[in-house]
C-alpha cells in the first residue's frame, strides 16, 4: 500500500477516472454541488483518501474526482494505491454524518430543527423547490454548503426556529416549513409578518388569511404525503404563501388551493 499528498489536477482526475470500471452509479446532482464548493472555495479537505487498486482500477473518489474535472480546479488530495481491490467491498459501509450529526457534535440545542430548517432555507434560496430541469440534476447540498449558510444566519435561523415551535402548537404545520417561512415573510416585511404569524400562534380573527390557512394544515386528509408518509413541505409552503400574498394584499380567501401537476399546473408561489 502506498500513501501520498498530493494535489489532483483535472487532468490527473480524468486519467484516474478512465479506470473507473465498477462503482456505484454517479450522482450528477452530488457532482454538481461539490464542484461549486470547489470552484467557490468552500471545498474543505477531510482527509478521504483517493483508493485505487493493484490493478489499477478506481475504488472510491469517483464523485470528488468527477467535480475535480467539473470545476475545472486542482484540490489537494490524499491518494492511497495499490490496494487490494476487494477492499472496495467494505469501503462506505459505515453510516454517514448528516448535518444533523454535525450540529450534536456542535452542541447545538434544538438541532433537528435548526438542521431541517437550514436544508429547507438552502432548498428555497438554491431555487430546488422551484427546479423545472432534469430532476436528476437539481441542486443539492453540501454539509460544506449548509454550515456556511447556518454560520451566516445563525441567528436568524435561532429566532425562526423559536418561533416556529409556538406556531406548531396550534398548526399542524412542518416547524422547518414555518420557519422558513417566517425568514422569507419578514424579510419582505417585518412588521406584517408579526401580524400574519401572529395570528397564527394566538386567536385567529374568524375567516382570516391565517385561520383559512391553519384550517389547510390542520385537514390532513386533504395534504399530499412525502416520503415515509411525511406531509409534503413544498406543498405546505405553497399554502402558506398564499395565505401571506392574500393577508399582504388585503383580498379575503375562502379557500387555499395550488395545483402543482396536470395541465393545469400552477407555479410555485412567490411571496410578495
């Protein structure tokens, strides 16, 4: 086994990745996200070695050294070779670190949230939720990617995320999605989005935008289930910007509705 530093070159990462014979199938939405923390700096060295066997082949480093190529930038990198090629077998097989993870071993209290919150703030900010291209090539995150937009927002992120927890005990609403919400809401307008949130966590004025809203969420025979039959959240956000869009306008709803598929498919709403 032979262990070196070096700095990997586009060039270098392309030659390695002609042996790429037998790996998992590429994730172009992973390529994508880890060539623009490389090509913007933020790419941060691990220590993850690149493993390459005795024959030659590629064993693991195919995504990193895929976003080498992409970004066009050479990385330092730790390369390990002439590895017996059947160590591929166990290579990844621990659990990976979330972000989630990364905030308990920050000491952060309410970590879930604050770490559903930044995923969901990033997917918002990144345009995901609004992504109309090849859904295997949308954007997606890097643990890298959500600490800089958690330091960045840290307190932002603290008070939404409080506020979301008074709001949850009377909407059944996402506390990720509330606060999103509430960040997105009170940048365009503090003092309304006091008012609209507000209403929600106290007593709302019959037939409100904040009560027809609350109505929305708490129905839950009527909203779409996300995967492992968890309420979707680009739905909930939907409702709620239209609820907000309504409440800043000054025009009364009877009713929320969003058509999200099918010919009549609506655009995902823009809060105003």
């Amino acid at each position: 086994m032979k262990i070196s530093e070096i700095v990997m070159t586009p060039a270098h990462a392309a030659k390695l990745l002609q042996a790429n014979t037998g790996n998992r199938t590429l994730s172009q939405q992973r390529i994508t996200a880890m060539a623009a923390d490389i090509a913007n700096g933020a790419w941060r060295a691990d220590g993850s070695p690149i493993r390459i066997g005795k024959s030659g082949k590629l064993l693991d480093g195919q995504h990193r050294l895929s976003a080498i190529v992409r970004s066009g930038q050479e990385i330092p990198v730790v390369l390990i070779e002439e590895l017996d090629d059947e160590t591929q077998l166990v290579i990844d097989s621990g659990k990976s670190r979330s972000f989630n993870d990364y905030l308990i071993v920050r000491g952060y209290g309410d970590h879930l949230t604050a770490s559903t919150t930044t995923r969901l703030l990033w997917r918002y900010s990144q345009g995901e939720l609004t992504w109309e291209g090849d859904w295997t090539a949308r954007p997606m995150p890097t643990l890298t990617g959500l600490w800089d937009l958690f330091t960045e927002r840290e307190e932002e992120i603290k008070e939404a995320v409080a506020i979301a927890r008074r709001i949850n005990k009377f909407v059944s609403m996402s506390r990720s999605v509330l606060a999103v919400c509430w960040i997105v809401c009170s940048n365009l307008s503090l003092e309304d989005a006091e008012e609209f949130f507000g209403q929600l966590a106290n007593e709302r004025p019959q037939g409100s935008q904040a009560a027809i809203l609350a109505r929305s969420m708490n129905n839950r025979d009527s909203q779409p289930a996300g995967r492992k039959g968890q309420i979707d959240q680009r739905w909930q956000m939907a409702f709620a910007f239209k609820a907000w869009n309504a409440f800043r306008d000054g025009r009364d709803i009877a009713i929320i509705r969003w058509t999200r598929g099918g010919k009549n498919r609506e655009a995902f709403p823009e809060p105003r």
